[in-house]
C-alpha cells in the first residue's frame, strides 16, 4: 500500500507535469520551423518557376552545398543556376505553379504542375526540398505527364 502511494503521489506531482510542457514547447517550436521552411520554399519556388529570377532567389535560399537527386541537373547551386537560367531562355513562357504544399521537420512537399508553355498538358511534379539552417540543401522529384485522357474523372491536382 505505501508504494501505491508513492507512485500516486509522484504522478500527480507538478514535477512529473513539467516534462509534458516542455514536450509540448518542443512540439510548438518543430510545427513553427516546419512552417518556417514551408514559407522559405514555397517563396523559393514562387520565385525561381513563376518569376524566373534563377539567381536571385537561389543565392538567397539555396546553401552552399547542395544536393541533387534529379538526375538531369548536377548537384551544386552554380549548375543549378546555370541549368535553370539556360531552361528559362529556351522556355520563356515555362511555369510550374504549386498547387499544395507540406512540411515535416527538416523537409517541404510540393505538389506542382509544370508546363512548358499554354498548350502544354504539362506535368504533375512533387518536390521534395530538405532545408539546414535556413536554407535549401537538398532536392528529391518525381514527375509524371499529364495525360490526354484518364481512366477516372479525376484530376492531376
């Protein structure tokens, strides 16, 4: 009988509350960074494939090391500024714009459609973007073509 006591007197102590405060801080603080990095992202993003400002906007969130995983672009923010500058030249009319977007911890989804130009179907795209100190350092896509017709009445987006 005393241990039982104990055991409820230490449960209902407002020393035991404490861990769960600041659990619960720790929760606030890894939601408002994930947050945080959404914005960074998407602002990123926003700027890059709507505006074409390549340089601008890489110099302002992409980290000094990079890493790529699209196999069609070299790791690094110089070929990335170097690829994207060159794509903008040859697609003037090119957007992809951002239809969701998600983060958890240290990572950003998006959820894109990609064209070319107007006439393009265009292409469903989900980037995956890590961030490390305020700052883009590593990309994942996978991307798949809009079709002409579906088996469903579904949408892309």
């Amino acid at each position: 009988v005393c241990a039982f006591i104990s055991i409820t007197a230490q449960a209902n102590s407002p020393v035991q509350k404490a861990p769960q405060n600041v659990q619960n801080k720790v929760l606030i603080a890894q939601a408002q960074q994930a947050e945080y990095n959404k914005k960074l992202v998407t602002d990123f993003y926003n700027g890059v494939f709507q505006k074409h400002q390549v340089k601008a906007y890489s110099d302002q969130y992409i980290g000094t090391e990079y890493i790529q995983h699209n196999p069609h672009v070299p790791n690094g923010k110089a070929p990335f500024v170097n690829y994207f500058t060159q794509y903008f030249k040859e697609n003037p009319q090119a957007k992809s714009v951002i239809k969701r977007a998600a983060a958890e911890g240290d990572l950003v989804y998006l959820h894109v459609h990609s064209q070319q130009n107007p006439q393009d179907r265009g292409v469903a795209v989900v980037d995956i973007f890590r961030v490390e100190n305020g700052k883009i350092v590593e990309h994942w896509d996978v991307q798949q073509d809009v079709p002409a017709e579906s088996a469903n009445q579904n949408t892309m987006f």
